[in-house]
C-alpha cells in the first residue's frame, strides 16, 4: 500500500502540470483511476478501487469512481490531449507501430481506435464512436 500511495501522488503531480485549470478534487480521482488501471490491469470498477491507496469498503469507492466517471463535467478528450501528445514525444526518433482497431459497442455503434503498439499493450492516442453495425466508417 505505500508504493501504491507513493505511485498516486507522482501521477497526481503529474497531473496537475499537465491540467493546471482542472479543480484538485478532479485531478485525485482522475489519479486514483489511473493508478487502480495501471496496477490492476483490469476495467472493472471493483478491480481498480482495489489497488487504492484509500480506506473505505469496495462498494463504497466503487460508488465513488462511478459517479466520477459519470460527471458531466469530467472532459475526457482534454484531460486526455496531454497525455496523447506526451505519448506520441515519448517515441520521437523511434519506430512505432500503429494499431487500428473497430470494434463493435453497444446495439447499434462501433469505436474505432488508432492506438501505439508498446510492450503487448494498445496504447489509445484518438477514438472516436461511430453509428451503425456494418460497412464503412
């Protein structure tokens, strides 16, 4: 728990460089579900609330997580940029293999995805969700 303690607060400051103007109760719970991703390696909420470095019982920072992730006010796409382009300079020089992916969600919509290969890993750099079941994007 105190290297998962120590790992949030360097992604918390990192955050708060990239994202000045966002509120600091934002900026915890978007480090709190980076860090229950990185460690977890796994989507689901109870998973990822599992490696907090918080007190509480699942259920309860599962709740808080969800009605996080549900704020309206939460701006995926620009809380997301920074990190996109950080990513994308990350393997400036290098050689890189792009992944791109569509894939069904929901009834009636698929995702498509252009992400960077790394280490048996997608790492997302755009997506964008599109109507309809078949044919062209």
């Amino acid at each position: 728990m105190p290297n998962n303690l120590h790992t949030y607060h360097k992604t918390l400051q990192q955050l708060r460089q990239w994202l000045p103007q966002e509120r600091i109760t934002r900026l915890r719970n978007l480090a709190l579900l980076v860090l229950g991703l990185q460690l977890s390696g796994a989507i689901h909420l109870p998973l990822i609330v599992r490696k907090w470095p918080l007190p509480g019982k699942i259920p309860s920072l599962t709740n808080r997580l969800r009605r996080f992730l549900n704020n309206p006010l939460v701006s995926v796409r620009d809380w997301y940029h920074p990190l996109a382009q950080q990513l994308v300079q990350s393997f400036a020089g290098k050689e890189i293999r792009l992944i791109i992916d569509c894939t069904k969600v929901g009834f009636n919509h698929r995702l498509l995805t252009i992400a960077i290969a790394y280490k048996k890993r997608a790492l997302p750099l755009v997506w964008s969700v599109h109507k309809g079941r078949k044919g062209h994007i």
